[in-house]
C-alpha cells in the first residue's frame, strides 16, 4: 500500500481530557493556546495565547511551537522546530497533557470534525464563529454552545461576575471572581459543588452572563479544570 492510500484510511485525532476527542482534518490547522479563538483552548498560566500548532506536512500531521514562552515537549522532549508525530506521541503544553492518535477510518469518525464522548453534546467543541458571537453576547442557549465551552472562555478570560442558566422551571447561577468559580446554586436551595455537577448534566436551557452580579458568599474557590474533570467523571458513571 503507497503511503498515499494508507493516509486515507486512517484518521488522527487528539486526546486532552476533559475536553472531547478531537479529529484533526488536513485543510484546517489545530491551534492550542490560552487565547479563546485557539481550537483547543487551555485554561493555565503557564501556556501561551497561542503556543503551538498541529497541521499537515508532506507525508503527515506535524506540531510546531509558535514561539511560547514555555516551549512544547514531545515524549519528554522539547521541540526545536517542527516535529512529525507518530501515533501514541505525548504531547505537554504547559502541564496539560495531549496524546496523538491514529486509528483506521470508522463510521463514528466520517462525519464529525470534532468527536463526542460517550455521546455527551455537551463536549462538543464550537465554531470560531460560534466563540466570537459568544464572546460579543455573553448569552446564548446551551444546545447551540455547550455550556461546557462556555466555562472555559469564562475562566480563560479571567472573568468575574455570574453566569445564569434558565432550564424549565430550575436557575442555576454560577459565580467566577477572576476566572475561578466561587458560589454555584440552584433555585437557592442547591449549592457549592453538588449544584454545579447537576448544572453540568443539563442538556438544554439558556444562559447569560452578568459582569456586575455578586454571590451572595463565596464558599467555593475552585479551579475550574478540576470541578469539569470530575463533572465529566460523574457523567461517565451515568
């Protein structure tokens, strides 16, 4: 089989809980950074606006470094320049880790650019566009932009203020003081961590954020990597 044919049978993508698996296409480049318009958007200090890349070259996808600060390590080691990935390549930006994946073409793969876990929407990546309007709008339904997302440009853009989530008859209000989540309730008889996990199984609703609504205490200050890797662990276990 020439290395032609063997590239259209097998598909990469990317794995960086607790975010979705992530198909990489050959017409479209993978950003990963700090910024919000990045495909993979990471949430920590120590990662660049926009700090490495993953693409096509000539007989594969390669990732380069685009001049961060803290530089992008494959197997353990950092890279000078561009580095051609090899399936099963642990890729560490910042203190996130990424492994590169290939596998032969599925029919789960054919027609999602970016894949779903465990069938959960709430996973699903947006659109650039989709960020940009949600940025300009702070509001918007949850099953047009996975509040999942909406998190994370949230606390990647360090905001402080409230975020209201109207489900049917139930409110749920999760407060950030500079991109950390303080306060969560629902309905005012529901709160701390336990309402933000019940917020995070909610399929539908519409949600908007206010900069000037203060909680009424804060009793949480959690770093919001944490609260979605067990919120994803909780919805795994059904």
């Amino acid at each position: 089989m020439t290395e032609e044919n063997k590239n259209k049978n097998i598909v990469a993508y990317v794995e960086c809980p607790p975010y979705p698996l992530a198909q990489l296409q050959k017409e479209e480049e993978f950003t990963i950074g700090r910024g919000v318009y990045n495909r993979l958007v990471l949430s920590l200090d120590n990662v660049s606006r926009y700090h490495a890349v993953i693409k096509w070259g000539d007989s594969g996808f390669i990732i380069e470094d685009l001049g961060s600060s803290n530089g992008t390590f494959v197997n353990d080691e950092i890279i000078e320049a561009q580095h051609k990935l090899q399936t099963g390549d642990k890729i560490l930006i910042g203190n996130q880790l990424i492994t590169y994946r290939e596998s032969e073409k599925k029919s789960e793969f054919q027609h999602n650019k970016t894949l779903k876990t465990d069938g959960q929407g709430a996973f699903r990546v947006p659109s650039v566009e989709e960020i940009k309007s949600l940025r300009s709008s702070l509001q918007g339904n949850i099953e047009t932009i996975p509040l999942f997302s909406v998190l994370q440009m949230l606390s990647g853009d360090n905001q402080t203020g409230c975020l209201t989530i109207q489900n049917n008859d139930l409110v749920g209000d999760i407060y950030f003081r500079d991109g950390s989540v303080v306060y969560t309730q629902i309905s005012d008889d529901n709160t701390g961590e336990r309402a933000f996990f019940d917020i995070m199984k909610w399929e539908q609703g519409q949600f908007q954020f206010d900069k000037q609504k203060v909680p009424p205490q804060e009793t949480m200050r959690e770093n919001l990597q944490r609260l979605l890797l067990e919120g994803l662990r909780i919805l795994d276990e059904g």
